[in-house]
C-alpha cells in the first residue's frame, strides 16, 4: 500500500513537471503578434504601413492588408469582401491541396471559420498549426472567386464551396508558417541556358532601346551609333533564340527588328533624321509584335518566354 502511495505521488509529480514543461513550450512556440506579420511586406518595419514603399518596382501594387481575426471575418464576412486583411489563426481543415479553413481558437472550434484559398503551397499545411494569412476577401461564389483568382479557382471545386456557402474566402497571396515559410509565395520557373541569354539581350535592348530614342529626337549621331551597335547584337542573339526553338514568326519578327536598327545607322550616318525616325517607328513596332506573341509576364511582374 505505501509503495503504491509513493509510486502514486512520484506519477502525480512527474504529471505536474510534464504540464508545467508543456505549458511553458506551448506559450514559448506562440509565433509573433499579428500586427507584424513576418512577409516581405513588412520590410519596411512595424508601423510603416504604405505598402508602395516596400514594393518592388517591377512588382503589381499590392494594397495594405488591415489585421483581422478570423471570427470577424466570418461573422461578417459582408463588411470585409475587396479587403485586404492579415490573419493569424489557426490551420482547422484541409480542403483541397490548396485550400483549408482558418479557425481563430487552436483548442475547439468555434464553428466560425473561414476558408483560404491559396495559388500554390509549396508543402502541405498541418491542421491545428498556426499561419498568418495575407490575401483579399471574396464571397464563396465561384463567379467572384475566378475573378481575384482565374489561375486558383480550380483549387476549391464547386461541391466544397457549395459546402460551406456564405462562408467568406481569403483568396491568399502568402501563407506564412510559423518557421516563417510562405508556403503561397511565387517562385518563378528555372530558365533555360538559351532563356537566361534572351533574357540579357531583351535588358540590354530595354535601354538601349530608350538611349536610342533619345538620340535619334536630338539628332545625336553619337548616342544612336553607340546604341544601334547593343541593338544589332542583341537582336542577332534574339534571332538565334527563336531560329533553334523553330519558331519562325518570332525569327522574322528579329529579322525585321535588326533591318530597322541598321536603317536607322544609315540613316543617321548620312544626317537623314527623317528616315531614322521612320525606321524608329518600325523598330518600335517589332517590339509590341513580339511581345504580344511572344511574351508574357509572370505573377511577380517579372518576364518571360510564353508558354505554347
Ligand atoms: C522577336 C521577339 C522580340 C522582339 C523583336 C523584342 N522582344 Fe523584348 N522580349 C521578348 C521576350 C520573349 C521577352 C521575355 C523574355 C525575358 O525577359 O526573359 C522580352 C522581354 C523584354 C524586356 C524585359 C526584360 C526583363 O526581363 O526585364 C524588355 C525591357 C524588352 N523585352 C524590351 C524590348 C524592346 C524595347 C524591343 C524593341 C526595341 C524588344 N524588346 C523587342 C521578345 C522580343
């Protein structure tokens, strides 16, 4: 009986340090407050609101997310639909690989959830984790989900979203994990060898492009000789580019391009200001012609070769 008393009081001890340890980890694992949600767009440090100042020239302006909790959300989705809000609460339910509903309390549900639709995550989400939410409140309407997100709306089929109907949905830019992963954030493909040589030739036409405009307004033989030379070389690689992906419509398109930069040498070689603007016009126009083919621009703003 005494033994079993004291075996009973050291399991009663051990009990207490395991929930005092527990306690402690549990408090100490809390990730930061929501009003500084750990994404790129707090670079500008606590307080500095504007996201602009922080964005990225070449990136899409993004609007300034107000922190929300998630049970205000959901009790009135109404008042938040077109904002962008940060949420940190917790990961209740996976719906699809990816999208899940939020749940403000980690312990029960509260029943108030609302549900994240994100691009892209990268790894799987864990239930009953924690994540900071960034993104734009939509209605649960599959006509108003396609339109903030064509690319997405596969990612919650219709029968889950007739489930769970005037829910709101948070479509998510980031998805932030505790180990500060943003599990939504866009990566861009890996470029080929003969990508990232197109993608240096159309940089150096981008401003040479510009300094040869210049030039050319200001009658400055000079500055269009120095720029038409970038040009010429330039498009010869172009040229190349779509001559080996056997694409001959962009191959011409070079073609031409390269034809208009040599006029315009001649041109302004021979004091002819006229007929360089001329061929700056046509040259200006291969540009809008490729582009518009051949071109596209990536979620991050950034460039690339379109895909067929
Ligand atoms: C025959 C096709 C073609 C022509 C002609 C062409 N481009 Fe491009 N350009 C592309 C493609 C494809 C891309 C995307 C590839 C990339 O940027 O990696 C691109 C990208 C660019 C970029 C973005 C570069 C970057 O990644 O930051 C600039 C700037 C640019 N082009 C300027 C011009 C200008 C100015 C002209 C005309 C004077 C021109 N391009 C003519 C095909 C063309």
């Amino acid at each position: 009986m005494r033994a079993m008393n004291v075996q009973h009081h050291f399991g009663g001890l051990a009990l207490c340090a395991a929930m005092t340890i527990w306690i402690v980890a549990v408090t100490a694992q809390q990730p930061p407050p929501p009003a500084q949600p750990p994404s790129n767009q707090s670079a500008g440090g606590p307080g500095n609101a504007s996201p602009a100042a922080a964005a990225a020239p070449a990136a899409p302006a993004r609007r300034a997310a107000i922190p929300a909790a998630a049970s205000s959300i959901a009790a009135k989705p109404e008042t938040y639909y077109g904002q962008y809000v940060t949420v940190y609460a917790t990961v209740e339910k996976l719906l699809s690989p990816t999208a899940f509903t939020l749940d403000q309390d980690k312990s029960k549900s509260t029943g108030q959830e609302v549900i994240v639709l994100a691009p892209r995550l990268h790894e799987p989400l864990e239930a009953n984790t924690y994540v900071t939410v960034i993104g734009e409140v939509v209605k649960s309407d599959a006509a108003e989900i396609a339109k903030v997100a064509k690319a997405s709306a596969a990612g919650l089929p219709a029968a889950i979203l007739a489930q769970h109907s005037g829910r709101a949905v948070i479509f998510a830019t980031s998805v932030v994990r505790a180990d500060f992963n943003d599990l939504a954030r866009f990566i861009p493909p890996p470029m080929s060898p003969e990508e990232v040589v197109l993608d240096k030739a159309m940089k150096a036409v981008g401003g040479a492009n510009g300094a040869l405009r210049k030039g050319v307004d200001a009658s400055n033989a000079e500055l269009v000789k120095t720029n038409t030379a970038i040009l010429a070389k330039a498009f010869q690689e172009t040229e190349a580019f779509w001559a080996k992906r056997g694409v001959a419509e962009a191959v011409k398109v070079a073609q031409v391009a390269r034809a208009a930069v040599d006029g315009i040498d001649k041109a302004a070689a021979a004091g002819n200001w006229n007929d360089a603007k001329t061929h700056n016009t046509t040259l200006g126009q291969q540009c809008a012609s490729c582009h518009g083919s051949f071109r596209e621009r990536l979620e991050d703003g950034s460039f690339a070769v379109k895909k067929k």
